[in-house]
C-alpha cells in the first residue's frame, strides 16, 4: 500500500514539479482553499505531532543505554504549572531545538546529519538480519511460530501480574481479519512513513520528472525490504 500511495506521489511530482508537496496537489486538483486547510493542518497537527512522537521515541529507546532518561513517576525534573517535566522529554525537546537550528543554517549540515543517521541505521539493521538468519535462526522456532499464524490469539495472565500467555480464540476470518490487519500495519506504516516528504523540494531538484518518482520508489521499496526481512529474522529467532 505504502508503495503503491509512492508510485501515485511520483506521478504526481511529475504533473507538477512544483515545491509544496501535497499542498500544491490539492490547490490544483481541488481549489486554494483545501490545499491552504491542509497546509496548517500539516504545520499545526501532522507534522508537529510526528516531530514530537519522534523525539519521545528517541528517548524511549535511549534510555535502555541511559537510563536517567527513563520516565519514572519519582524522576521529576521540574514542573510548570500543572505540567511535570522529565528528563526525558527535556532531551527531546532539545534535540528537536538543534536539529531544527541546524537545518536553518543551510543543507549541508542536515544533509550530514541525515546521512550519518540513515547509514548507521542502515548498517546495523542489516547487521542484525544477517546475524540473526546465520547465527541465531531455529528451524522448530520458526515452525512454532508459524504453526498457528493465522489464529486469532487473546493475550491473558498467567503467572502473577508479569506473566502473558497466549489463548487461541478463533481462525482470522471476516472483520475479525480486518482488525487484525489494521493493527498490524500501525508500525509498518509509521516505519516507512516520511517519504512523501521529498515532493517538498520538488521545485528545487534537477530534472524532478524523474529524480523524484524514482527516489519514492526506491526508498520506499528500500525500507520495505528492511522492515519484512527484519521481521522474519525476529520470526525465526524469537517465540511468540
């Protein structure tokens, strides 16, 4: 779906290799008006939400390696009024700043910064597939896994409070199978989200007929591939 959604920006960015992005692809397939609603809409909701679930995320996933960014109750930084403010979302807030001060000075700055992020990003993701397809993959895990795949499964306690066990209710069929695919595309769509983004500077790159069809559809089908394959190495190294 994200690929084919790429394809259809592509074309688009083709007719009207304007800068802008959506909302010059609604300004001219509807009227000024949607494309204004949705430019604030983007600059007030959309994008600045992302940003921010970004940042939080960022510091979610840090805090395994520091852990004073964790986001305990007693961890209190400063509060603000009715608001409490934490380590946490101090630092995102922080970085959000910089990145932001720092792609106001010029390109070559983000662009460093954005190919540093994405090479190592890159590289360790495929360092973790390839690892753990040659060195840490159990053929009667796999099998397991996939044994009951298309098996709706409640998720109950077992053992106290901290334990989970798996219950199978039923075969995923009907609205049952509906749910259970929207569900599943949540952090598949997020992963491989932003693409869109590149239809922005259309009016600033060299030949965007082509070069930015192409890129969506690289880089969609590029993360794509990473996102899939890192999940069947999970399917194959970890039980569910």
């Amino acid at each position: 779906m994200t690929l084919t959604a790429a394809l259809s920006y592509g074309e688009l960015s083709a007719m009207f290799p304007k800068a802008g992005g959506q909302y010059v692809y609604l300004k001219e397939s509807y009227n000024p008006l949607t494309g204004f609603l949705y430019g604030w809409s983007f600059f007030a909701v959309i994008q600045t939400g992302t940003i921010a679930a970004v940042g939080v995320a960022f510091c979610k996933f840090a805090a395994y390696f520091f852990p004073v960014l964790e986001m305990n109750p007693s961890d209190v930084l400063f509060l603000i009024g009715p608001f409490k403010i934490y380590t946490a979302q101090f630092v995102s807030i922080f970085i959000i700043v910089l990145l932001t001060y720092i792609n106001t000075k010029g390109v070559k700055g983000g662009k460093l910064i954005q190919t540093v992020f994405t090479v190592t990003k890159l590289v360790s993701l495929f360092g973790l597939i390839v690892f753990g397809f040659l060195l840490a993959a159990k053929s009667e895990i796999w099998n397991a896994n996939w044994a009951d795949a298309w098996t709706m499964k409640s998720m109950v306690k077992s053992n106290g409070a901290d334990g989970l066990s798996a219950t199978l209710i039923a075969p995923i069929l009907g609205a049952g199978a509906l749910g259970a695919i929207a569900a599943s595309m949540v952090g598949s769509i997020f992963s491989s989200d932003a693409w869109n983004n590149v239809t922005f500077i259309a009016g600033e790159i060299k030949n965007p007929q082509k070069n930015i069809g192409m890129s969506l559809f690289l880089g969609t089908l590029i993360v794509t591939c990473i996102y899939v394959a890192a999940n069947l190495m999970y399917l194959s190294v970890l039980p569910i």
